[in-house]
C-alpha cells in the first residue's frame, strides 16, 4: 500500500532533473571547513532517484551517517511532501531509489565516527525538500534551525550521586506558503519538546535564568520565519558541559524570495571577563558553580518577497516583540513610529520607503 501510494503521488509530479546543496558547519575536528551536502533529484514517470555522490567525502569526526539513515531521511521528506498520515513500511523504501558514494559523508568506510548525526540528517532533508520544490512547487518550505543537544554531569554535592542532564533543544522553523515558521516549539523532524524549566530545576543543580524568544531571528519573508529561543543557564555546582549543535555559521536558507534566519550561538560566561565563545560541537567543557552559559538557537528562513507582507502585519510583529522597529524598517520597508508604548504605521514614510526598496532590487 505505501509503495502504491508513494508511486501513484510521485506519477502527478513534474518531470525533470533538479539538485541542491546544504552545508553542515564543520566535523567538530576541521572547525574552518563546511561539509557538503548534494543532491540531485531524477523523476521521470513514478520513478524517483535521490543521487547523493556529490557529497563531500567521510569527514574526520563525528558529521558521517550510513546509508539506512539516508534513506529514511528520502522516505521523511517524501511523506511530508505527499501525506503525513501515510502508512509506514517498507514499501516506502521500495517506492523510490537512492544512491550514496562509497567513502563519502552519507556511506563512510569503517572505522569512520557517527557520533553526531543530527546535523548532517537536518541538513540532508534542507537539500532533499530544496531539489524537490521543483518537482512539487506547492510544496516548498524555507529552512529550519534543525536540532541541538546540551548535556550536563556530574556529582551532586546535595546528593552525593551522579547526574546527566540532557536537554534537547528547539529553534525556529522555516517558513512555508501561507504560514510563517513555528517559534522555538517544538525540534524539527522529532517528537522532542524543550524541558520544562520545573523539572530541570528541581532535578538538577541548574537554574534557567533566561528563556525568551529572540527578536528578528526569523528570516523575513512574506511569511516570516520562526523565532529562535535564548535559553541561559546558572550552573550551582561544578560540572562537565557538551553541546552538538548546527547552524552556528552557516544559517536556514530562506526560498522563493525569502531571506535567511539568523545563526545560532554558544557562550560560556557571557558579558563577563572570562567570556568564551564555543564552536557547533564541543565535548566535555569544565563548568565551574556560578558559571553562565547561554545557548542561541538559529531562527527558520523566510518565505517569499518581504515586500509582500502586509504592513499591517509587520506592525502586529513589531507590537508583539517578535519584529523590531529598525528591522520592520530595513527588511520590509515598514517605517513604525512609536509613542510610549503605541506603536503606529508611518504610512507616507512606508510608501516610499517601499518603492525605493522595489526600485533598487530592479
């Protein structure tokens, strides 16, 4: 029945060869050089291949994945793409055909590390619903922040027994026709929800000292991209910190027009003179008790011209902190005055200021 399915939706499909590419920020091991991405979609008839030989080679650390996880990031994506309540099983896999290199990132050779898969499984599915936009143009959907981890241990001093605490960690999700993304909710392509901030504290020797969502992460778009969240933390006690985390450097693409989220961010001790800046992936950091750390989460892309938001729109984004003023002005051409605490449309300002951001992307 699923292999039925998936072939009968795959045949209304418009014929064609379509690729694209999404980048991982780095292997934890070589922190200056991205890792590649590609794929190129074939369909011809109710036939779909997914060719991923344009992928960087296995990488020193922990960005490989085998080809099983490849292949049921293909069969995620094309059960978004056709019905999210299509019966799973392995007629799925047999409904379309998928091809990894040998050695590459996507089919490493042993003794290859797979530690860390989540950033190279999120930006996989990035390029997979790219190339497929094509293919199924009422479909596309702009970037998300993808997934991050942050793990904690140590010994209770309370308790004299030892703790991990592990929190998975939401962003924004892109944005698509129609709907702007999601705000730090819940973790793209997973059923996780942020811990809730009673448990972690009465669990743990942790304190939440801020959780907000963070204004103009979104990417801007006639549908605005989802808010990333700031989460930051007071560590009572001394610990061990890990993060495996993804879109630090490079940011969610935007599509059809849209623009860029913003990237995510690790510090340690923010604002103070022992402040440190953590890459994407980092192992075993010693936390000391009164020790900060702060965790970012990129914002999804935007969907379509930002121009083509309403202003109206834009005003109840800037009045529910979600937008500034200054980027209601520079991103969508929206000038906003404000008195107090009321905010209002500059209307003569924002005609003109939008048909000088028209004329100049001409």
């Amino acid at each position: 029945m699923s292999e039925s399915s998936l072939k009968s939706a795959i045949a209304e499909w418009t014929d064609g060869r379509f690729e694209a590419e999404r980048f991982v920020d780095d292997d934890g091991i070589d922190l200056e050089k991205p890792v590649r991405i590609h794929v190129v979609v074939e369909k011809a008839g109710d036939k779909l291949h997914l060719d991923f030989r344009g992928s960087a080679d296995q990488t020193k650390g922990p960005a490989n994945i085998r080809p099983p996880l490849v292949e049921a990031a293909c069969a995620y994506a094309l059960i978004s793409l056709i019905d999210p309540g299509m019966y799973v099983s392995s007629g799925l896999v047999r409904g379309f055909r998928m091809t990894a290199r040998e050695g590459s990132v996507l089919n490493p050779r042993f003794p290859a590390p797979v530690n860390t898969y989540n950033p190279t499984i999120h930006a996989l599915v990035d390029a997979i619903f790219d190339a497929m936009s094509h293919i199924a143009p009422g479909k596309v959907r702009a970037d998300g922040s993808g997934s991050r981890s942050i793990i904690l241990g140590g010994r209770s001093t309370y308790t004299g027994k030892g703790y991990v605490q592990y929190e998975i960690i939401a962003g924004g999700a892109g944005a698509r026709a129609m709907k702007d993304g999601m705000s730090g909710i819940t973790v793209n392509q997973s059923n996780a929800k942020i811990a809730p901030i009673e448990i972690i504290e009465s669990e743990f020797p942790t304190r939440v000292v801020r959780f907000e969502l963070i204004a103009d992460s979104g990417g801007p778009g006639e549908f605005r991209g989802g808010l990333g969240i700031r989460r930051e933390y007071l560590n009572l006690e001394d610990a061990r910190f890990s993060i495996r985390s993804m879109k630090h450097v490079i940011p969610p693409n935007g599509c059809a027009g849209g623009k860029t989220g913003r990237t995510g961010d690790i510090w340690i001790n923010p604002d103070r003179d022992n402040a440190k800046r953590l890459p994407t992936r980092y192992a075993d950091y010693p936390l000391k008790a009164g020790d900060i750390f702060r965790l970012d989460t990129p914002g999804g892309g935007g969907h379509g011209d930002p121009l083509a938001r309403e202003a109206e729109r834009v005003l109840v984004d800037v009045r529910d902190g979600n937008v500034s003023p200054e980027a209601a002005e520079r991103d969508y051409g929206v000038v906003i005055r404000r008195e107090g605490a009321t905010f209002t449309i500059d209307q003569a300002a924002t005609n003109a200021k939008r048909a000088t951001m028209k004329t100049d992307k001409q």
